[in-house]
C-alpha cells in the first residue's frame, strides 16, 4: 500500500530599499534566511489553532555571527518596527512583511548593518527567522524600508 506523502518547503527572501535624500532609490536583495526552531513552533501553533501572537515586527541589527536555528534573538538589535499599513500581506501561498525606518530611525545612528529578523513582540518575543547579509550603512540620509517574503512551496 501507498502512503500517502504531504512535504513543504518554506523559502524566505529578504530585499532592503534604500530611498537617499538625494531622490537616488536602491534596492538590495539580501538573501535567503533560517526559519528558526521556535519560529517552527510558532508556525505549528498558529496553523494548528493554539492562540500564539503573529508576527508583527522586523527587527535589525549589526550582529554578523551566522544565523544558526536555536537562535532565539539578534546578536545586536539597534531597532525594531511595526510593519507598515497593509501588511503583513497575504497572496495565495506566500506572506509579505514590510517596515519602515525613516531617516531619523533608529536612534544612535549611524549603524553598519548586518542582520535582521521577524518577531511576534515589540520586544522578546519569538524570534521567526534570522538572517545576516552584506553590511548596510544605515545614516541619517538614508530611509530603509525592508521586506521579507515567505513562501510556503
């Protein structure tokens, strides 16, 4: 008898948009990132029905330690944001989430920035996914608008 055989892949892309003074508008693709082990319970929660909070925030930092899946926060976390209206957006079989630091954001700029990740929490909270990129220069000049896409395949 044949059984039968149910798998998903989560595949989770980061972009960074750096829109500068000058009217001069970059986007970077930063990667893939690591769906962390509490970010897999919180997902197994959220679908089998258990009350858990949904993600509601990015998080970035300047932390360069590679992304490993017992993470449970950011090396160094110098801002965390909630996302901008509209999202976090759903279409079909993936998630968009979407934050904006202006240019007087975060606080203590300038910063060379090397990590980010989703959270459930304007602070702890649970921890999605974690990733580490090409270092950023985030000044007061720039405006970075950060998106994540997960998509379940």
């Amino acid at each position: 008898m044949m059984k039968n055989r149910v798998s998903a892949l989560i595949q989770s892309k980061v972009w960074a948009i750096l829109k500068y003074k000058n009217d001069r508008t970059e986007k970077l693709f930063l990667g893939s990132n690591l769906i962390t082990d509490s970010g897999e319970n919180l997902l197994a929660k959220r679908i089998g029905g258990i009350t858990a909070d949904p993600i509601g925030y990015i998080a970035i930092g300047t932390g360069s330690t590679s992304p490993a899946e017992t993470d449970t926060a950011l090396v160094t976390e110098v801002g965390r944001k909630g996302m901008d209206a509209g999202y976090p957006s759903v279409s079909e079989s993936s998630v968009t989430f979407q934050s904006t630091w202006p240019t007087t954001e975060p606080a203590g700029q300038p910063y060379t920035l090397r990590e980010l990740g989703l959270f459930n929490a304007a602070t702890g909270g649970v921890m999605l996914n974690r990733i580490v990129f090409d270092p950023i220069s985030k000044t007061s000049d720039i405006e970075l608008i950060v998106v994540v896409k997960i998509t379940f395949e």
